[in-house]
DNA sequence: GGAGTGATGACA
DNA sequence: GTCATCACTCCA
C-alpha cells in the first residue's frame, strides 16, 4: 500500500499562466505552521496589465509592486479596513499577475480565512515555504475538471462589465 | 438593506 | 495636504 504523499509545490508551479494555476490550485490545501491544512476550493485570477478589476491595471504602486514579480510570493493586502486578502502571485517577473484565495472546505470568505490562519501585513512579499509558515500541498487529491465551476469575479462592477463578466472565478463543487 | 473601517492611490 | 474608494463581513 502506497503512504499518501504530501508534496509541497515549489515555485514553479505558480510561474505558469495564471488561469492555468487557478484550475490546479482547486483542491490543494493551504497549510500553516501552526498545523491547519485547509483544502482550496476557491479563487480568482487578477492576471495581466489589461485586467481592469486588478490592483496592477493603472500600473506599479508601492502596495501592488509584489505582483509583478515571478509566481510564488504572497500578496496581502487589507481592505475595507478590517480584511486582510491572501493572493499568490503567478507568472513571469514583470507580468502582473496573482489569484485571490477567496475559500477553503473549511472557511468560507476571504476575510474569514485569513482571520482563521492568522495571516495579516507580516506575509506581504514573502515566498510561500516553511520558512514562511505558509506553503501549500499537494495531497493526492485532484477533483475532476467538470466539477469546477467558471463564473465572474466577486465584487468587481467597478472594473467594467467586460472585466467584471470573465469567468476568471474557479469553485470546486461540494 | 446598511454600517463599519483605515490604508491606499489619485489629485492638487 | 485632501478625499473617495474598496477583490468584505456581519447584523437586521
């Protein structure tokens, strides 16, 4: 009998195209030091200069500068005060890219998870590994592609209904 | 349906 | 320096 494997995926996984990570991030688990592995089941892509519901559409500023790196590192950022949003970068360096986990099998929300795993300003711009306390897994498990579901971004009527409408938003169906 | 909350970016 | 905005959540 075969021991289930865990494996930690490295940072080339998120160097590829951003929608492409999308698909494959449904289903790994997020996993933090302080022992919870929460399994992905949604996320959004922000993928490119032309995307007018990213943060990157008008260009590099101080806050959205980690996503023009290559894929990999951590994009935090607080919004409305109060939430703190967990992005992975993805891509080439200067290509501005990164995907919101917006929800695990566990939590629900992008706010709630983060406040779940403790996850605020201090992970900004690190790179996901143990070093970090962060990283995420790759369990053995791979839902089938019929059961993700593509629908618009949460959140983004102020990009336009271009933007808003893309099916850049992956749910794994329970 | 509506309020809370404060960092950020755009503009002057 | 000002000021509007916001990749959300909770309570009614």
């Amino acid at each position: 009998m075969m021991a289930t494997m865990n494996k930690l995926l490295s940072k080339n996984f998120f160097e590829r195209p951003t929608l492409t990570v999308c698909e494959d991030l449904i289903g790994k688990y997020l996993v933090s030091k302080n022992g919870l592995a929460l399994m992905i089941t949604e996320v959004e892509a922000y993928d490119g200069f032309d995307d007018k519901a990213s943060h990157a559409s008008s260009g590099k500023t101080s806050r959205n500068e980690i996503m023009f790196e290559s894929g990999g590192y951590i994009y935090m950022y607080l919004i409305y005060g109060m939430y703190w949003m967990l992005n992975i970068v993805t891509g080439q360096k200067d290509y501005p890219a990164a995907i919101l986990i917006r929800g695990a099998k566990e939590v629900s929300g992008p706010g709630r998870l983060t406040k779940h795993l403790n996850l605020d300003k201090s992970f900004n711009k690190k790179i996901l590994s143990k070093e970090t306390r962060l990283w995420i897994e790759d369990r053995g498990f791979y839902p089938a592609k019929k059961l993700i579901r593509k629908t618009p971004r949460i959140g983004v009527a102020y990009a336009g209904p271009i933007w808003a409408n893309k099916p850049y938003r992956f749910v794994m169906q329970s």
